[in-house]
C-alpha cells in the first residue's frame, strides 16, 4: 500500500513537537488500516453482524 506524501505531512503536523518514533508508526500503520477497510467497504467485501455471531458462536460454547 501506497500513501500520499501529504497524508504523512497532516499525520506529523498533527503530533506533539516530542513524540516517539513507535507512536508515528502507530498512527501510519492505524491509518493503513482505516483506509484498507474503507476500501473494503467501498468495495463490497463485509460480512452481516448475524454472520459473525453464527461464525464465531463456537467459541464461546461451553
């Protein structure tokens, strides 16, 4: 995945004058993220809330 170089500009100027490097690569990865899954949206690939209790409902079987 590819970022714009302005979007990495807006995430920097946006954060405290000191900050750790591990808290930059969170919000770069933590918006790596966000826009993957608007993409997702956008493009169609979701599953129904039903579809994940059902999913997922052994694991919480006793």
């Amino acid at each position: 995945m590819t970022i714009a170089k302005e979007k990495v500009v807006e995430i920097v100027n946006d954060l405290p004058d000191q900050v750790d490097i591990d808290e930059v690569m969170y919000r770069l990865y933590l918006m790596q993220k966000l826009e993957a899954g608007e993409r997702d949206v956008q493009e169609g690939r979701l599953i129904s809330h039903d579809q994940v209790v059902q999913e997922t409902a052994s694991w919480f079987a006793k």
